[in-house]
C-alpha cells in the first residue's frame, strides 16, 4: 500500500472500540489433545467474558459440537452473538493466523472499504510448525463475507499480530529478536522491515525495537505482546523481574532500561507500569512462558491471563486496572494454555469498529 495515497489508513490502538473477537478453536487433531477437555474450558470460559461485551467469530473444524458446548455455557443473549463457520486448522493461534486490521476515516477512491485486513504469511514461527491449514483460514472467512471489509493478500511477507503493539497514532512497538529471526523475512536487513512495517501502516511514522526480554520457552523468538503492552495516555505495561537468580533477571533488567530511555512522540518519557515475572512454572524440565502481560482488551474489559499465585496475580490484576480504569479487569487461569507456550492474547484477535476509536 502506498502511503502517499492511502495515508488515512491506520493501525488502530487495542482499547479502541471493537466490532468483535475471532478465536479458533482446538480440536483433537491440534497439539491440545493431550488435555483438550481442560483447553476447551479456558475457550469456554473466555467465550463467556467476550460475549457479555462484544460479538465473538469462532472458527472451527466442527462446529456442531461447537455450538452444543456454548449453548450450555451461554446466555441466549450471548449466542445471539456469536457467529461459528466450519473450517479446519493447523492450531488455534488466531493472533498471528488472523489479518491485522486497518480503518480509514473515510472511503478512499476506488477501493471497495473502508476497512482494510491485512493477510500476511504466517508460517509456524519461523518454519518451527506446520501452518498450511492455519494460511486457508481467511480467504476463507472472507470469502464467506464474515471479515466485513476487504482482505489485502501480504502472503509474500511473514508477520505475526503478537509481534507488533500500536498506540493507534504514530508509534509501533516490536522486537529485534522476533523480526529478525531465522526464517521469516530474510534476506531483508532491519532497515528494510523498518520500511516494509510503515508502508503496511500508514500512520506509522516511527518503529520502536525493543532489544531484550525473551522469555524462556517462548516458541515465537520473543513476540511483544508477551513483555511489553501499549495502553492510553502513553502508558507502557511491561513485565520486570526482582529475582536475581531467575535466568530472566539480566535481560529484563535491561529491557526496563531501555524503556526508561524511550521518548513519547512529544518528547516525554512513557508512563511505565510494571507487571511481576510469574514464578518459573515448568512443564517436565521445561520452563514455560507464563506472563501477565498477555492480556486482552475488549469493549468494556480486559481479560487477563492468571497462573494459581494469589500473590503475582493480585499485584497484576491491579496494576492492569490502573492502566484501565473504566474497564472490568477478568481473570482466567491460563496454565493450561501456556502448555502450548502461549497465553490469552495470543490465541484471540480484534477486529475494530469504524465508529470513533475510545481513548
């Protein structure tokens, strides 16, 4: 997309006002066999928070069964929105298999929409996974008129939604580890993604690379929205870590000082909320990536992934609330899901509304 001509596109912020989710549901075919009964409760439970605030898209390989779960979890209210539609997956990763959304104010000249969904490649992380089924998805979904917009293919460049955060005005947030990995993007140099990052999003004028805080057993190489998250009026949550025997301690500390270092658009440093470093949970001898940051913001709340330590997850709990004063704060426990090394936000993605965005 060109930015001279489509320059009143943009990347929207995630607290901005949303149509509705997309989730992808597991399946026994998905890595989540081995406790796919304990997996189904977490969507379960995470269908029941969305769809008291907003409309929920629910892709899966059968829906029947789909639909017969939810009917005795939900309200009829709550199924009255959602909307299920059969399709096979890969896993059930729907931030980085999903198109990243971009809203116009107005209808530019001969494009179809004023929403535009970007499709770009995604491919397991860096060729870790199998992911062709995952690539079908939304051509699929579109296809089916579900995305309510016009999907842009990008199947030539790898990118992932958890590994970018936008304020939803000037500034996107990555991570050099994440980009700049094997497999994805290569041979382009960081200058280049630089460039490719801001002509995708138009009213991106600056990328932040964020230099450190990979979590141990993070299958992603360090996506963002595991360390550092974007709120309102320039606040940064972001996960620090106190113990200085955790293999973490290093490279956490040096992340909080680089945020320290960053500058606002304005020129004023960021609000900097931090968030506490679980305790080490492992899975056999693996340490698993258990994060408080990995929260998703709905219309109205914010759900927030939770590991059974009272102590952690009270501190979390509200220090999220303070970066979002005006919204319900909801916790799920997520031990189940960082069993597939990933947490709620990672497995969700929003779709925003074209009405005003909510600051």
């Amino acid at each position: 997309m060109d930015k001279n001509e489509f320059h009143s596109f943009r990347l929207p912020a995630e607290w901005e006002q949303q149509d509705g989710i997309m989730l992808i549901w597991p399946h026994e075919d998905t890595d989540w066999r081995p406790y796919l009964e304990e997996i189904t409760e977490v969507y379960l439970q995470m269908a029941d928070a969305i769809t008291r605030h907003e409309e929920l898209l629910i892709t899966a390989r059968d829906i029947e069964s789909v639909r017969l779960l939810l009917a005795e979890r939900l309200s009829e209210e709550q199924i009255r929105r959602v909307t299920l539609f059969a399709c096979d997956n890969n896993d059930t990763w729907a931030r980085d298999v999903a198109p990243i959304t971009i809203l116009s104010d107005g209808k530019p000249e001969g494009y179809f929409h004023p929403r535009h969904l970007l499709d770009f490649c995604f491919n397991g992380w860096g060729k870790k996974f199998a992911a062709e089924k995952d690539n079908r998805i939304n051509r699929q979904v579109y296809k089916a008129g579900l995305f309510h917009g016009t999907l842009e293919n990008h199947k030539d460049f790898v990118l992932e939604g958890g590994s970018i955060e936008s304020d939803g005005d000037q500034t996107l947030f990555t991570t050099t580890s994440c980009l700049m990995a094997p497999h994805r993007n290569q041979p382009l140099t960081k200058e280049e993604i630089d460039e490719k990052l801001r002509s995708f999003f138009p009213n991106v004028e600056r990328v932040i690379w964020l230099d450190h805080g990979q979590l141990a057993g993070d299958d992603t190489d360090g996506h963002i929205d595991t360390i550092v998250r974007i709120a309102p009026n320039d606040t940064l949550l972001y996960i620090g870590c106190d113990d200085k025997e955790d293999e973490h301690y290093e490279d956490f500390r040096l992340l909080e000082e680089q945020l320290k270092q960053l500058r606002t658009t304005k020129g004023k440093p960021y609000r900097l909320l931090r968030l506490p470093m679980p305790d080490a949970i492992y899975d056999e001898e693996e340490r698993l990536p258990a994060t408080h940051a990995n929260f998703l913001i709905i219309n109205g709340a914010v759900i927030v992934p939770t590991y059974n330590q009272p102590e952690k997850d009270k501190v979390a709990l509200e220090t999220i609330q303070t970066a979002f004063p005006d919204r319900e704060i909801v916790g799920i426990d997520s031990r189940t899901i960082i069993r597939q090394h990933g947490s709620i936000h990672c497995l969700t993605m929003q779709f925003p509304s074209l009405s005003p965005k909510e600051r």
